[in-house]
C-alpha cells in the first residue's frame, strides 16, 4: 500500500520550463519564505531530477538509502533503467504527459541495487524558482512499512491489532456491507472520534464524509472489492473539533485464500496543514510575488484555454499588452522602493478596470498584459482601452512623492484559428513597438 508524497511534503515534483513569453525581468519568480534547496537536500525521501527524455541529472542524499547506488552512478542513466519492464510504457507515457502539464498520479515498480522491487506512487505541483535547476523533481515514497503492516494482518488478526493500537493513523476494517469490524483508538486524536461510538453509525458508514466525496468513496470501495486493486482519495472528513479537514484515505482490499472478498483496510489522516502548504505553492507558482497578479505561466495557460475555445466555437479575445512610460526614470529618481509602488499601483488599477471581462497578468518589470474573454471588435477593445488609460491619468502617491505615469498600448483581436500563445502575444507586442515608434502614451489595435 502506497501513499502519495505530495500529501506528506508539500514540495513533491515539480516541472520547470522555459516560458514561451520572454521577459527577462520576470520577478514572479522571487517568492519569500520557501528554500528550495534546502527542502531538496533536507528532505526525508528522496529526490531525483531528471530531464524530459528521463535522463538523470541529480538527486539528493536519501536517494542512495533507498536504491544502493551512489549519485555517481546515477547521473546520465536513463530513469528507465530502474523500472520493471511491464511499467517502463506508462512511465513514459506520464513523463511525457508532466511535460504537457497534465498532472496525474501513478504508481511505478523500481530496481534496487540488491534487486529488490519497491512499488511508489507519484505526482507533481508546479514550483518555479529560477534558482532552480530545470528538470522533473521526482519524489519516492517509500511506504513498505504499512505494506509490512498489512501483511502482518493477513497472516495474524491479532498482530494487526496490536500494531493498529500504536501508529497514529486511523485504520478502519469494513466488509463488503460497509459495517466496521475494527477502529483504531487513533480515530480519537486524529478525527476527535470515539472508536467504539463510530462502530454504532453501522447505519450510515461514511457519516463523517463530505457530501460531495461521498460517491467517489463508494465507488471505489466497490472498483476494488472488484478489482482487487488498491485506491487512495484526498477527501474532505468532519473532524469533531475543527469541522472539515482535508482527509488522505488509502483502501487496500484484502481476500481469502479462495479470492473471496473479506473486508477493507482503510488508513485515513488529517492532512489539512499539508493541503495548506501546497496550495500556497500552488499560488506561488501562479502568481507575481509583488503585485499578486497572476504570472507569466498562469497567463500563458489562461491564453491556451482561449485559444483552444476560438478554435472550437469561433470565440474571439483580446490580448492588451502596455508598460509605464519612462518607468526607469522612476526608479532611478525615486529608488526602487517607489518603483514598487508605483507597479503595486498599476498593478490594482488594472485589476479593478478589468473586474469580470477577463484576467490581466503582469508579465515582468513594467510590463503587464489582459486577456479579455468574448472580446471581437475594435469598438469594444478600444472602449477597455480608454478606460484603462483613465485609471492611471490619477497621480500615485508613494512614501517619497506623488508621480504622474502615462502607459503604452499595443492590442490585438485575436480571431485566427490554430495559432499558439507567442503568435498572438508577438501580434500585441508589433502594436506596442509601433506606439513606442510614434512618441508613447499611446494604443494601437492589431488584428490577429
């Protein structure tokens, strides 16, 4: 039975590329309060990079504990050469689809150096730290002490129990009726749960579950009394105290000797804080660190969706790309403290004149950018436009001084089929170049 890593450590896998948007300035990237590096030496499971073919390139200490080889031994060896045959297709097929950014779990069988094969799952949030080495972080958890711990109850009922009473995850039985056979004493410091009260809600068997996880929990239980084959769910669980918390459950089918269905092994923990932690990276990842506005990535991924529409109902969109006139005359006036105002600033106007038309994103330096949904004629991109530039005519106030700004616009109406991200962003960007050519604080509307 294996747990994901990502439920366990916040800093599971994660995927760094090349954007297709240059900006050289790109700040969204200096996120606080988050070492990486340290995480990646420090952290209890180990970690290795590999390259998009699957080529090794690093790992961290832990690794020779769990493999037997040396980094050494390692680097610029396939990852492919430690997976059992029969998994070597899906693997690739998930490496391949982490590089499209599809994140999708899965469980994969890997050689030791003494020959032993040790079952992990895997997934991956996206984490971009510049700092970082590019690659595909992969993170193993190695979990054979509850797959000990399940053998141990299928040779001894008594054995189980003992070690059930003294780990501190919930472990449950149920039969195929859903009635408990056993609950762990942990239920009460887990869950805030009397293990003796949840055996009188025979009634109701999933009484603390979300009502929206609630059929996905029955359909896997019942996928794997067929199946045999072992499930693991983030749900939302009632915690007596706290109210909802964010759940991890594992479901292991056990059978007898005849293959006949006895009952499920559930191993349930609270693992609210790790949920917390990882979508703060998650937004982190997404967002510009100074301003909050979403990023480079979050804007080319907003951007795909739009496209993938225009090319299946014919919806156009806009792109509007500007920057602050002469704002390196800010900075070197003012310092960059008022610089960052000053982008701070922009950065809230553009979000209240864009409210629900669309989303901007700032893109890097003095550079921001708006995507605006349904958006198909001049008039109307011209008409945003105007009341764009009429949020930033108002003087900012910063701690030093009250600064005037002006801003230049370069758009683009996008309406072209089967075209990607950077044609449309170059169309926006020729619009802003031609406005710099015509003296600044100015637009100019390109047609896509």
């Amino acid at each position: 039975m294996i747990v994901i890593e990502s439920v366990f450590n916040p800093c599971c896998i994660s995927v760094r590329s090349d954007s297709m948007v240059p900006s050289p300035n790109d700040e969204s990237t200096n996120m606080p309060n988050f070492n990486y590096e340290a995480l990646f030496e420090f952290a209890k499971d180990p970690i290795i990079i590999i390259n998009p073919l699957g080529d090794i390139s690093h790992g961290n200490s832990r690794v020779e504990e769990f493999s037997g080889f040396a980094i050494n031994e390692l680097k610029n060896r396939s990852i492919f050469d430690f997976i059992v045959k029969e998994d070597l297709e899906k693997a690739k097929i998930w490496i391949n689809n982490i590089e499209k950014g599809i994140s999708i779990e899965n469980s994969f069988r890997f050689v030791q150096k003494n020959g032993e094969v040790i079952n992990f799952i895997v997934n991956y949030i996206p984490i971009d730290q510049a700092h970082l080495e590019k690659g595909i972080f992969l993170v193993f958890k190695d979990m054979r002490s509850y797959d000990s711990l399940i053998n141990k109850y299928r040779q001894s009922e008594l054995n189980f129990k003992i070690i059930a009473e003294n780990v501190q995850d919930v472990i449950i039985l149920m039969n195929e009726q859903k009635e408990y056979l056993y609950v762990s004493p942990s239920s009460k410091t887990m869950f805030a749960f009397d293990n003796e009260m949840i055996g009188e809600k025979q009634h109701n068997p999933f009484f603390n579950i979300h009502e929206d996880d609630v059929k996905l929990l029955q359909q896997s239980f019942e996928d794997a009394t067929k199946t045999g084959k072992p499930y693991h769910l983030v749900i939302k669980a009632w915690h007596g105290e706290k109210g909802w918390v964010w759940t991890e459950m594992v479901g292991t089918p056990v059978f007898d000797a005849e293959k006949y269905f006895r009952h499920m092994v559930l191993v349930a923990r609270d693992i609210t804080r790790q949920k917390e932690q990882q979508e703060k990276l998650e937004y982190y990842a997404y967002h510009d660190t100074l301003t909050g506005l979403p990023n480079r990535r979050y804007f080319e991924k907003r951007v795909s969706e739009a496209i993938d529409r225009l090319n299946e109902t014919g919806q156009f969109f806009a792109l509007i790309l500007f920057d602050i006139d002469d704002f390196k005359k800010i900075n070197d006036t003012w310092g960059h403290n008022v610089g960052d105002q000053v982008i701070q600033e922009v950065a809230n106007r553009t979000k209240e004149a864009v409210g629900e038309l669309g989303m901007p994103a700032r893109l890097g330096g003095d550079e921001f950018i708006v995507m605006i949904d349904d958006y198909g004629t001049e008039e109307s991109v011209t008409q945003f436009i105007h009341s764009l530039q009429e949020a930033m005519r108002k003087e900012i106030k910063t701690e030093k001084s009250t600064i005037s700004i002006s801003t230049s616009i370069g758009a683009t109406i996008c309406t072209e089929k089967h075209k990607d991200v950077f044609y449309f962003y170059k169309r926006a960007d020729h619009a802003l170049y031609h406005v710099k050519e015509k003296g600044k604080n100015q637009y100019h509307i390109n047609c896509s």
